[in-house]
C-alpha cells in the first residue's frame, strides 16, 4: 500500500518534467532572516509554515500534513532551496475563527494563510496585520503574476498595495436548475421556464404526485445554502441604476446580496407562498450544509430544485447515481426558470479571485512563502498537483487530463486533498477558458457530462457580476459576520410566517437587520460611490 512517504520517489520518474523558475533563482533578501548562496538556495535551513484546510478526510496512513502531495512539494521545492515546509492544519469548517486567533499571535501565525472572506481579509489589510507584496512579486513572482493577471490580482489591492494574493478561480458560474424530468412526462408537462411556470408545476407535483410518494413529495427541494434560493432571490430584483448596485449591494462573506435593493422583498414573499401551500422543504431551516436535501433527492421525493452546478454528478455527493440507482426511471433535466421581469434568467456568479491567501506581516519569510506560489504556478508543477501521474491517476483526452476511473485505491489517495494543496487556483488550469471549462466538466463520471455541460452553461448565462468598490467597505469587516446570520435569519423567519404576518415580520427583521450594521454599510457605501464618481 502506497501511504505518505512511502514509495512516493518510486513515481518520481513518471512524473511531468519540473522546472523551477527563474524568480527561484535570484537571491532571497528583504523580510527573510535567511543568507542565499549564488545559486539563490538559503545557506541555513528555512522553516516556511503553510496553513491547510483540514477536512477529516485523510486516508488511512496520510494526515492532512503528511501525505503525497505535502511529499512531492517538500522533494521538488523545499529540499532543492533549503526550505522545510510545515503544514499547519486548520478545520474547513472555523477556518475564520482559527485564522483570528492565529493572527492574534504573531508567534503562532503560519507564513501563509488564506481567507474566502473578503471582510475578513480588509480587516486585516486595514489594521495594517499584512505584507505588502508589490515588491516581492516583481522581484519573485514573475511565474505567479502572469498566471493570475491584473483581474484576480487587483481583488488583493488596498490603496495600491498588494497585501494579498488571490487565488484564480477558473470556473464562474454558480447555480443551475434541475426538475424531475420523468414526472413531468407523466402529467404532459413543458419544462417551466419562469417562476410562474415553476410554481404551476410544483402545484402539479403537490396535487397529482407523480412519483407515487405517498403524500411525501417535496415539490421544490430547499435548504438554508444559499445554492437553493439565491437564484429565485435575485430573479425579483427590478432593474437597477448603477447608482443603485453600487449603494444597495451589501457584501456580506464573499457574496454580494440584495437585501437592500428592489424587489427582494417580493422575492420573499414568493417563498413564503410556497412554503405556506408546502411546496417547499418543511425543514430547510435546519439544513445548512445540504445533507437532508441531498438525502430527499436521492429517495426520489424532490420534483425540482436549484443547485451548484452540476454538483449532483460529482462523486463526493453521488446524488444523481443514487437517484437513479433508488428510483427506477428517475430523469432530472437541467432547466434555467427564473428569469426576471425583462424576461431575462439572471443569476449571480464568482468574482475572477478565488481564496485570498496573505503573508502576515510578523512573517520572517515572505521572500520563500513568494517563492513557493511562485514555484506552484511555474513549469508543470501546478498540473501535477490538481492531476498526478499520467496513465496511473489521468489519461488525456483530447488534451484535457480524465480521472481513470479504474485507478487502484492508493493510486486515488494521493489526489485526495489536491484543491487544498494547489491553493492558487479553484478549478483545475489547463490554459485557455474553453480548456478549463472542459476539465471541470470532464471531472465527473462520462455518463453525466452531457448534463454536465449544460449545467455550466446554464450557471454561466445572464451574469450578475460582483461589484467591486474602489476601497474597502470597513462597515463589511466589522458587521459581516453577524449580518450573514441575520440575512439567513430574515429568509427564514419570512418564509415560514403565515401570509397575514408576512409585513410585520419583515419589518422587524430589516428593523434590526438595520441597525446591526445595515444602515452602517449602506452609508459608508453610499459615501464611497459618491467620491468616486466626482474622481
């Protein structure tokens, strides 16, 4: 069995060639305790802390800290540059709660750490807890700069500092649709292409159950995740001013949200319809990581629902398999129907950065944490990590690598934690925007790629694209957190009111929604919007 270190060097001929950059090359000066030789190799060992999601998901023999991948980094960066590379675990799921108390201890703190929070990020570039890396980049990054480009790079800059290196994400798109195919071939239903048309059929699977689920049906399958409701959520926004998008929008984590702008309480109001007339998951509020409802649409009871792209197909969810394995001729079709009230089915995608990884500015090594993301996205090294050893973990199809699914266990393990090793990029990089798009779509099993694809198509159409303000909101930083709460608080509690409490209870809830930060926001963004458009 082929664990941790052992018989890694046993692949290294297999392996892609490895280049290190010519940024490697140059000598390590400025924020480094280190001496170089000519060669640009520290004299004296360099311990370089790297924090890593932890997901409890290592394979027998491997820790998170401790596996193939964290091997073939130490072999083919560390060792040739006299660098020892400790990896610091820290739980997916209190990565912000942990990254504030690192940080709070500058002999604790990693090196690198990362952040999908953008109000967390300015809060830390503003209290002045970050490294400006202009200068290292140019210096050392010239691999790391052209692979990002000035669109991701620029999520990372503060008053024309770069304080933080965004991650590229390579797939935008977020949510598609899907309805069960098969009953709507039972009732000689159309596929529903607007909300109205959406709601006339969940009417239909309440009504006439298709499924033969014995009153146990669930029309339009919901959760607490924002996947489910934000597409419907934003498809009642009315058009908007600029003036509008830029004051309106509230930033809240790493999304934007229309709490403020017009339409998102008529958008509301729709779910509490559906709720009351129970065509909708009765007990969505408590399921906040999707597991219940992945559940219900595998035991064939949900009729449609909005998801991640294409996330169904994946094999860490197996939920279309499953479907299909549990209910005999269970069919779901992508569909796209919430279009709003220009006809137009808008939904709201990923900004080009993905995670915001940042140097702390107690760190003594930020030429080698440079030199590292610089390493990464140089030569093949990044495709080596998000692919592994051709013919053993990938085989190439028309130059896009497919995950052999006939791969022995232990050939599979190695991979297992690739997208929390490859931190620069959410997405597998192949090279051009069709090649990337292509690669995501072919991660999943050949029978469910056709969907796939249009799944990704669909999340792409009639984007709503973040707005990016010319300064840091300080209002997002400090009130975001308990915003976030509140907003998924406001969805629930009007959702499930009766319809004659409806008004009432939304008023309260925007009353202290408000006052726990909204209003701060709102006129701090305001303010902004109007110095910016005297510049």
């Amino acid at each position: 069995m082929e664990k941790g270190k052992s018989r890694f060097k046993q692949y290294s001929k297999l392996m892609i060639p490895l280049t290190l950059s010519a940024s490697l090359l140059l000598s390590a000066c400025s924020n480094s305790d280190a001496t170089t030789d000519a060669g640009g190799a520290s004299t004296e060992k360099v311990k370089l802390k790297v924090e890593v999601f932890d997901r409890g998901n290592s394979p027998s023999g491997m820790t998170i800290s401790d596996n193939y991948m964290t091997n073939y980094v130490q072999e083919n960066f560390g060792t040739p540059n006299n660098i020892e590379i400790e990896y610091v675990p820290v739980p997916r799921s209190e990565e912000t709660q942990k990254l504030n108390v690192m940080m709070a201890s500058a002999n604790d703190v990693p090196d690198i750490v990362f952040t999908y929070d953008s109000g967390t990020f300015y809060r830390y570039a503003t209290q002045g807890g970050l490294t400006d890396v202009t200068e290292l980049l140019d210096q050392y990054g010239s691999n790391l700069k052209k692979y990002l480009g000035e669109d991701a790079l620029a999520y990372g800059q503060v008053d024309g500092a770069q304080l933080s290196i965004p991650g590229r994400r390579l797939v935008l798109g977020k949510y598609a649709s899907y309805v069960r195919q098969d009953w709507l071939d039972a009732l000689n239903l159309p596929v529903p292409k607007t909300a109205d048309e959406l709601y006339n059929t969940l009417v239909a699977f309440k009504e006439k159950d298709p499924g033969n689920r014995g009153g146990k049906v669930i029309p339009l399958g919901m959760s607490i995740a924002p996947a489910q409701y934000d597409s419907l959520l934003w498809s009642f926004i009315e058009p908007t001013t600029d003036e509008q998008r830029y004051t309106l929008t509230q930033k809240l984590g790493s999304a934007d949200i229309p709490v403020l702008l017009p339409g998102f309480k008529e958008g509301l109001h729709f779910m509490n319809k559906l709720y009351n007339e129970g065509l909708i998951s009765k007990d969505f509020a408590l399921d906040e990581d999707k597991k219940q409802l992945w559940q219900d649409v595998q035991n064939g009871l949900v009729g449609a629902y909005t998801e991640d792209a294409g996330e169904m197909y994946f094999d860490y969810t197996n939920t279309y398999k499953n479907l299909e394995t549990n209910v005999t001729g269970a069919k779901m079709t992508p569909i796209d129907p919430y279009a709003n009230s220009e006809g137009v089915t808008v939904k709201p995608v990923y900004a080009p950065n993905a995670m915001y990884i940042m140097i702390p500015k107690s760190s003594k090594h930020a030429v080698e944490a440079i030199k590292y993301l610089d390493w990464m996205a140089s030569g093949n090294n990044l495709f080596f990590m998000q692919n592994g050893v051709e013919s053993e973990n990938y085989t190439l199809v028309d130059g896009i690598p497919v995950a052999k699914a006939d791969a022995p266990q232990e050939v599979t393990d190695r991979m297992y934690n690739y997208g929390d090793m490859a931190i620069i990029a959410n997405g597998k990089y192949i090279g051009d925007e069709k090649s990337n798009a292509e690669a995501y779509i072919r991660q999943v099993p050949e029978e469910y790629q056709d969907l796939m694809r249009t799944s990704v198509e669909i999340s792409n159409t009639n984007p709503i694209e973040p707005i990016v303000m010319p300064v840091p909101i300080q209002a997002e930083s400090k009130y975001g957190s308990g915003l976030e709460s509140k907003y998924k608080e406001i969805i629930v509690k009007t959702a499930m009111v009766s319809e004659d409490a409806f008004d009432s209870t939304y008023d309260s809830l925007m009353k202290e929604y408000m006052a726990g930060g909204g209003q701060a926001i709102l006129d701090e963004r305001t303010k902004v919007y109007n110095e910016m458009i005297k510049k």
